[in-house]
C-alpha cells in the first residue's frame, strides 16, 4: 500500500505539473493571438461555462468517488449496478446543463455578458458537458479503485488534442478575418472536442478495467440507490451551483462597472481589455505556482484526514502546523519573486506592462492566496466543508457588494481592492476555524513572520539583480526571460538560506524522517514557540 501510495502521489504530482506548463503556454499563446480584449471576453465567456460545467459534474463526481468505494468494498455485482446508475445520472445531468446553456447563449451573451459575440462561444462549447459528465463518472471509479493512471494519461490526451485544435484554428485566424467572438468560438469548440476525446479514452481504460474488477459477475441492484445517490447530489450539486452562480455574478459585473468607470476614456471595449489583463494573464501566472504545492497538499491531506479520524489531536496539530509554515516559506518567496520580477516576466510573455503592475501589487498578497487554499483543502480533510462553504458564500457576497460599491468610483484599484480585502477575510476565517478544531494555537512568527523576513531578504536580493541585469531587459524577449531566471534563481537561494535558520531545515528534515517526527511529537511540541 506504501508503494501503491507514492506512486500515486508522484504520478499526480507530476502529471498537475505538466498539465499547468502546457495550460499555462497555451494561456500565453492565447493572450497574444487574442489580445487584450479577446482575452476578456474569452474570460467571460468561461464565467458562465464554469456556472453549467459545475451543473454537469459537481455532484456526480463526488457521489461516483464516494458511492463507487462503498459499494467495491461489498459487492462487485452491486457495484456495477451502482456504476451503471451513476453514468445515466452524469449523461442526464450532462444532456440537461448541455440544453440550458445551448437555449440560454443569446440570452447570457446579450444580457449578461453585454457582448453578443459570446453567443457562439457558448453555443459550442455546451457540446462538450455530457462527455465531461460521463468522464467525471468514470474518473471516480478509477479513484475508488486507486488507479490514478487513466486519469493522468487522459488528461494528458486531452490537453494535447486541446493545444493541436487550438494551434491549427488560430494559425489561421488572421488570414480568415476572425474578429475575438470567433477566435473564442474556436478555443471553446477545441475545449469541446478534447473532452470527447478524453472520455473516449476513459471509456477504453474501463472496458479492460471491468474485466478486472467486476470479472463476468452481472449488474445487481445495489441497495436503495436511488436515496443514496440523491442524498449526495442535491447538497453537493446545490452549494457548488450557488457558488458558481456567484462567482459568475461577479464576474459578469466586473467589466460593467468598470465601463462606468471608464465611461469617458473608451467605456466596455476599454473595461474587457482591462479585465483580461487582469483574470486572463496576471492571474494564471499567480496562482502557477501553487500548483508545486500539490506534492505537500497529496503527501500531507490524507494523513491530515486520518490523524482526525482517529482522534490523535498532536498528530493532528504537527501536520496542521508543518503546512501551514512551509506553505507560509513558499507564497513568501513566490510573492517576492513577483514584486520584483512581475513588470519585466508580464511583458516578456504578454507584451503588457498593465498586467505587469497587476502582478506587482498582488504579489505581497500571495501568502494569504495560497495560505487560504492549503487551509481549505485541511479543512475538507476534517468534515469542516460546512463552514468552508458559508465562508465561501460570505466571500462572494462581500466581493460582490465590493465590486457594485468601489468599481464605479476607483475602476480597477477598486477591483485590486476587493481582492485583496476577499484574500485576507477568507485566510482568517478559514484558518481561524481550522486552528479552533484541531486545538492549535496562532503561530503568526512560524507561518507569516518568519516566511516573511525570508521573502524580504529574497526581495532585496532580487532589487540588486535586477538592477544588475538592467541591461538584459532591454535586449529583446529571450534576454528578458533569461533575466528573469536567473534572478528567480538566485532570490531563491537567498531566500532558501535565510530561511534555514529560521525553520525551515528543521521542517525539512522532519518531512525527510517521515514517522520519526511522529513519534517524537509530544517532545517537539513542548519545544515549539
């Protein structure tokens, strides 16, 4: 089971890494063939997908992981009855989120999103949501049989369909006058088709797996399926759809008020550009980076999920404490790496200076972004999704009345505003209550404090190295890039070796000694400031 384990985890750990890359240089490649406003719509467009996505495959996906463990642990035969229930009830979802938002799209376009391009985008892209549905099924069978491979290799093919179809539409786009609802129209429908392609390949995982797994035993009822399926889908179904709903709000009203805002210097088309800017290009390349924490997040959760099951509340604390200090190491130095060397990265890669200075302001957040995220998944680990999902609906509001209220008046400080005030409340509240369930005290010198003065000794060595490879920034784009790796990498070690002292090497080489650190947790603790 060890091995099992590990393999598992590094499977998953690498193929999220490969996945963000290859997302992330296709987000690149995006941004510059759409440009500003194209990547603005193409965000809105994906406000609303997301709202008929979490339709499609909220519920199920939870209910096939949770229902599909229970009943292989009984019964193959019933288990196969199960499995084919769940299909029906993705395809049903899939086909009913796939009618809503093919019916709704000249309505959403013109009405909510104030573009009326958009309606193709969202008439083709709704293509995909039943093979998305269908996948999310069989995705968790294959969890509850611990088979991480169909998963990873099916994703794998999907972005690559996604990036060829993508790469071919837009390669000829400017010889065909594609005007950026086309151009969207043509992203999306390359979403569609690699989802069809993705559950094509799942579906061939599971022929060979069935045999496996359920041998020639034929299909029994599994016991009150119905109820059980049910009981699963309307809560899980229902509070993901009300989030989703929100956040589409949200995202629907950011470029309207900043039209108002932007009234007398270029009004919607200016308010798109800049919402691109910002959700489109300075966003992704803040939140990348988290995706190297998936490795801590595997390795740690399901041992933060067992030590709370059987009640061993010091465990519990010394991995509770463990990742919210290296958490707090990594945002610190992420943070600084982007207040430094955010402008010159953003212009590299995008040509814009004005997501540039987006990356510069909220790079000193991202402690509290990535924090708040490792804390939500501890969280879920310990039963607490009740109040993960009312903070979460708070957030939203909060957002929301933030957008209304400061949009209109500050247009985009305004908006940076509201993230940055959404950042803070969410960490709070969600590390608060983590911290109150599992009887840790506030460690802000461990977690915040000390990852801080190393993010601050990583900084000042990056201002040197900028200043010193001044020269190199002037030089064309792969000059550029290379700057800014090699004053990434040397703010890393500056930061790495500031950091050891500071706990760092101690947590390191507790991580390294696996159990020990276990075992000799009732002696650390009492060391512990």
């Amino acid at each position: 089971m060890g091995k099992s384990y590990l393999k598992n985890a590094a499977l998953m750990t690498g193929a999220d890494v490969l996945l963000r890359l290859a997302g992330m240089g296709l987000r690149i490649w995006l941004a510059n063939a759409l440009g500003g406003e194209g990547m603005g719509l193409y965000q809105l467009v994906l406000a609303v997908y997301s709202l008929f996505v979490t339709l499609a495959t909220a519920g199920v996906s939870v209910a096939a992981t949770r229902l599909m463990a229970e009943e292989l642990a009984r019964s193959p035969a019933e288990a196969r009855g199960m499995l084919r229930r769940l299909l029906l009830a993705g395809a049903g979802l899939g086909v009913a989120a796939l009618a809503a938002q093919f019916g709704l799209a000249g309505l959403a376009a013109r009405w909510w999103l104030g573009d009326a391009r958009a309606a193709g985008a969202l008439r083709v892209s709704s293509l995909g949501l039943p093979w998305m549905a269908v996948s999310s099924v069989l995705r968790g069978f294959f969890i509850a049989r611990r088979r991480v491979e169909p998963n990873v290799l099916s994703q794998l093919a999907e972005q690559t369909v996604r990036i060829g179809i993508v790469w071919a539409a837009l390669g000829r786009a400017d010889a065909l006058g594609w005007d950026a609802g086309q151009r969207c129209t043509a992203v999306l429908g390359a979403t569609a088709a690699s989802e069809a392609v993705s559950t094509g390949l799942m579906a061939l995982f599971y022929c060979r797996e069935a045999r496996r797994c359920f041998g020639s035993q034929p299909a029994q009822r599994p016991h009150d399926p119905g109820r059980r399926l049910w009981d699963i889908l309307w809560p899980v179904e229902g509070g993901r759809c009300l989030a989703s709903a929100l956040h589409t709000a949200e995202n629907m009203l950011v470029p309207a008020c900043l039209a108002v805002y932007l009234q007398c210097s270029g009004g919607r088309a200016e308010a798109v550009t800049q919402y691109g800017n910002l959700k489109g290009m300075a966003l992704p390349l803040l939140t990348f980076p988290f995706g190297l924490l998936g490795s801590l997040s595997v390795l740690l959760m399901p041992e933060i999920t067992q030590a709370h099951l059987r009640g061993q509340s010091r465990r519990l604390s010394v991995l509770i404490d463990r990742m919210l200090r290296l958490t707090g190491y990594f945002s610190a130095l992420a943070g600084a790496a982007f207040w430094v060397w955010g402008q010159p990265l953003a212009e590299a890669l995008y040509g814009s200076a004005e997501a540039g200075s987006y990356l510069v302001i909220l790079g000193p957040a991202m402690p509290l972004m990535y924090l708040e995220s490792m804390v939500d998944g501890a969280m879920k680990g310990m039963g607490e999704q009740k109040a993960v999902f009312r903070y979460s609906m708070w957030d939203s509001c909060l957002r929301i009345a933030g957008v209304v209220l400061l949009l209109p008046r500050f247009g985009m400080k305004g908006f940076l505003f509201v993230i940055l005030l959404s950042s803070l409340y969410t960490c709070a509240a969600n590390t608060g209550r983590l911290l109150s369930s599992c009887g840790l005290p506030l460690r802000l010198w461990r977690w915040l404090g000390a990852p801080g003065l190393a993010g601050t000794a990583g900084a000042g060595a990056g201002l040197v190295l900028r200043k010193l490879l001044t020269p190199w920034l002037a030089r064309g784009v792969p000059a550029q890039l290379a700057a800014v790796a090699l004053g990434g990498a040397g703010m890393t070690l500056v930061c790495f070796a500031a950091a050891w002292p500071l706990g760092l090497g101690e947590e390191l080489r507790d991580v390294a000694a696996g159990e020990r650190r276990h075992k000799s947790a009732g002696h650390g603790e009492k060391n512990r400031v």
